[in-house]
C-alpha cells in the first residue's frame, strides 16, 4: 500500500536502493566466504545499479534545474547594446550599423 502511493520517481529511487543493498550482502557473503567477488557476476551487477542511480539523479536535477526567461533575456542583451544618446532599439528594426535586429526572426526559428 506505501510502495502504491509513491510517485514513480520515488518508487525507482526505492527499487534502486533495494536492489543495491541486496547487491552488496550478496558481494559481502562471497568475500566472507572466501571466494573472489571479482570473479561472479555481481560487480557488473553493482555498477548497472550504481548507473541507473545517476539516471535517477540526473533526472531528480533536472526537475529542480531552473528556467531561462527567455524575453527577459533579450530585454537585457538589447539593454546592453543600447548607448545613451541613441534611438531605442526595437525588434526588426535597422540600426545604425546596418545590422537588423533578429530577436523576432531568431525566435520564429525557435
């Protein structure tokens, strides 16, 4: 009934855990009883489960990663390039340098 409730994000960051600590008391009884864990098949084991942890990581990060307001970053490039003295720089418009603004073209692009 827990394991239900969970989001899917959580319920993979459960198996995962899980499936690590099965992984490593599997890996710890074949050292304690003498035999080379190298050997079997468990390393391999460990390192996929160690991968699908970053994935799960990475994933986590991601949600948390912020947004780029993409409007306000124009606004504050064309601020930047704009003098004191001159005319106001606006979307499709020609400037003194022969340049033609691209904001509105890039973002048809886009």
């Amino acid at each position: 009934e827990f394991y239900e409730d969970l989001a899917p994000l959580e319920r993979a960051k459960l198996d995962l855990v899980s499936l690590y600590s099965v992984n490593s008391l599997f890996w710890i009884l074949i050292k304690t009883l003498g035999h080379n864990p190298q050997a079997s098949d468990v390393k391999t084991e460990l390192g996929r489960v160690r991968t699908a942890i970053n994935r799960c990581k990475e994933i986590e990060d991601r949600a948390k990663r912020g947004r780029v307001d993409q409007e306000a970053a124009r606004r504050m490039v064309t601020s930047g390039l704009w003098k004191p003295g001159q005319e106001k720089i606006r979307p499709g418009q020609q400037r003194e340098d022969g340049a033609r603004d691209q904001g509105n073209e890039m973002r048809r692009k886009l």
